[in-house]
C-alpha cells in the first residue's frame, strides 16, 4: 500500500526527479522522433522482417537487423506493454520483456549514447515486471548506433537494484513533490 503522498509516477519522471536522467525540455526534439519512430519499426520488423525503415532511423534499423541476425534466441512475452503497479505507485513501458538467450530478461532499446541511469531503469521495470507476477533473471539495454552497430549492456549490479529501491522509497514517501 502506498503512502498518501505519493501519486503514481512514470518510471522517467522518477528517474527525473531522483537526479538521474536530464528533463524532457533538455532533449533534442529529433533525437526523441528518431528512438519513437524506431521502436515503433522494431515492432513491426518483428512481425514482418519486410517492414519499410522510417527515413530517420535508416541506419539504426540497419543496426537492429544485425542484431536480429545474432540474436535469434527471443521469445518475447510483453511487447511495449504499459505496466502499472498501484503498491508501487508507478507505471512503465519495458521495451520487451521474455525469454532473450534463454533466461527471463527485461530489454530497453537505446538509439541514444550510453548512460549510467539505464541500469536504473531496468530495475525499476524489474519492480513492476515482479509485481504482476514475472520473474527477471537479466536486466538488458541494446545500443543501436547509426553506424549501423549494436552494443549489448547488462545491468545486473546490485547497486543499481539499491538506488532504484531508494527511489521508491522517497517517493513512496513523498519526497518527490
């Protein structure tokens, strides 16, 4: 059960509010219609590997063919599925969530340059994943780059999971107002 002060926030605005990812007015408008657009393609591509790129993802959806290509072993079970918890008071969007080389995993596409608050991110998709009953074993985020490389990070560090249970913890707690 939640405190009374707290409301239910998305997984980025608690990222915001905790001081580790910048305020949307701070990101450039393309870069933002850019990671929209491709994850929308990502979707499609999925289902139909002859889906037409979005001419501003060209060479990131290049990318992501090539990791399609290394990776064969997905099995997804959510698929940008909003995810909210009312304990928690939160509610996030995981990119794909399921069976990736294997082992239960939350996944977050990235077109973006690397940072530390990723990792954050997935733990606190692991929190919501967990509250509707989906055991995580790996925490994931896939760079595509527009050289048409792909990066895999793992975000498994325990500090990672500490911070993300202190950012509940303040909000649950009202200080995030």
């Amino acid at each position: 059960m939640s405190l009374p002060h707290s409301k239910v926030r998305r997984v980025t605005e608690l990222l915001r509010l905790g001081g580790y990812a910048k305020p949307m007015p701070f990101l450039d408008p393309a870069h933002l219609k850019r990671g929209q657009l491709f994850h929308e393609w990502t979707t499609r591509y999925e289902q139909d590997a002859s889906a037409p790129d979005p001419e501003i993802a060209g060479a990131f959806c290049e990318a992501f063919r090539r990791f399609a290509r290394a990776m064969p072993r997905r099995e997804w079970r959510h698929v940008e599925q909003r995810l909210t918890s009312e304990p928690l008071q939160l509610t996030g969007q995981p990119d794909r969530y399921g069976l990736f080389n294997g082992h239960l995993t939350v996944v977050d596409w990235k077109t973006g340059l690397e940072a530390p608050w990723h990792a954050l991110q997935l733990w606190l998709y692991t929190m919501l994943l967990t509250q509707t009953g989906c055991a995580v074993e790996r925490r994931v985020v896939v760079y595509f780059r527009k050289d048409g490389a792909f990066r895999i990070r793992r975000c498994d560090q325990s500090v990672d999971a500490m911070k993300a249970h202190q950012l509940i913890t303040d909000h649950l707690h009202g200080r995030f107002q």
